[in-house]
C-alpha cells in the first residue's frame, strides 16, 4: 500500500549565517571539540556526502536521547515538571533516526562503513552521557555547534546536487512518507528539509545551553518541516 501526497509542504526558510560566539571555557571547549570532529569528517569523507550523512546521523541522534534520559532521571528525583525538554529532545532523537534510514536508502553503507558506525557510536555515546552527567550546558551547546556545522555540509550538498556533481535522483520512499513530501520528489528536496531539520535542533539546543547558563537566548528558533503523524511504513 502507498499513500499518495498531492502538496509539497513549505520547507521554511533557513538562516544560514546563525553561528553562537563561544563565551567561557564551556563553550570555547564545545566549539574546539566539534571544529575536530569536522576536520575528521572531512578528511575522511570529502565531498562524499551521502556516506557522510549515514556515519553522522547515527551520532547525531544519541544526543537527544541522552538528554532525554537524563532529564527524565532528574525530573523524577527533584518531582518536579520537565518544562517540554523531554518531548523536544525525544523528538530530535527520533527525527535524526529519520535522517539515518533515509540516507542509507540513498548511499548504501559499506562494511567498514558499517563497522565505524559500531565504534565512533559506541565511544560517542559514553563521551556524551558523561559530558551530560558533568555539564549539561555544555553537551547542549556541542549539540548546537554540530548542527551548525550539520547546516553547513547540507548547503554544501544542495550545491552538489545543483551543479550537477551528485545525481539528483528521486526521493526514497521512507523520506517522501515521513516529510509528507509529494510522490515525484528529488533527493534536493529531501536534503532541504533534512538542513531545516538541522537548523531547527541548532536553535533549539543553544537556547538549551543559554537557559542552563542563565542567559537569554541569543536567536529565534528554526521553525520545523511538517513531519509525517505516522512514521510506520506499509510492507
């Protein structure tokens, strides 16, 4: 059975120039750490950014249930209400999985690919959670600075598939059910909204890190693409 999508939804409008001045050793260590891992990702990758979407998703979406772990663990000790953070961050894991079974159906993982996954989410996930436990202010704002630096490798990739670098094939089916994209979408468009996505959880996660330090949040947040209500997929 296949579900048939008339209407493209509106992808909003991304700001590209968002970036957060580091303020303190927290956040001066948060941008060092993820200016590292970029400089990893592109030395390793290039300009292939197909694989590199499958490897990062699937480390971009361990911060958002850590958070969400953790939060509910200290929301049951202090019995007091999460303020929304719990649902957000549940959220953000869930959409970043989205991201990973999508681009998997786009650039078929190899082994040692496969293999990499298993270590660098195994090593980033224990880093992550102990970051968590010491700074939560701090693993929020390494959450904001990878998305920025997440916008920034997708605008890459829209150039890709603009200048003709990368095929510009059509649109997995998994990604057309769950951003109620219509049956003769592009991978372009996929991209789009997976760097709405990106800018959406940059937003949210500095102003996270901006309420843990006791500070107003610096910008407005990302409005988010419209996701699908159902996320299962028919046989």
């Amino acid at each position: 059975m296949t579900i048939a999508h008339q209407t493209a939804p509106r992808i909003p409008e991304v700001d590209l120039g968002v970036h957060h001045k580091a303020r303190g050793f927290g956040d001066r260590l948060a941008y060092g750490f993820t200016k590292t891992l970029r400089f990893c990702a592109d030395t390793f990758f290039a300009r292939r950014y197909g694989h590199r979407a499958i490897v990062l998703e699937t480390v971009a979406a361990v911060p958002g249930m850590v958070g969400a772990t953790l939060t509910h663990l200290r929301c049951l000790r202090n019995m007091c209400d999460d303020q929304g953070w719990i649902r957000t961050l549940m959220e953000e894991a869930e959409n970043e999985r989205m991201h990973l079974m999508t681009f998997i159906e786009v650039a078929k993982p190899t082994l040692f690919e496969r293999c990499v996954i298993l270590g660098v989410q195994w090593v980033f996930y224990l880093a992550f959670f102990t970051l968590y436990l010491v700074s939560a202010r701090t693993a929020h704002r390494v959450v904001g600075y990878f998305e920025e630096e997440a916008v920034i490798s997708y605008t890459h990739f829209l150039a890709e598939l603009d200048e003709g670098r990368t095929a510009n094939g059509a649109a997995p089916a998994i990604a057309r059910h769950y951003w109620k994209l219509p049956d003769d979408a592009t991978l372009r468009d996929v991209v789009l909204v997976v760097r709405a996505d990106e800018a959406h959880h940059r937003d949210v996660n500095h102003g996270f890190a901006d309420v843990l330090a006791g500070r107003p949040t610096a910008v407005a947040t990302a409005p988010y693409p419209t996701h699908a209500d159902d996320i299962r997929m028919a046989a």
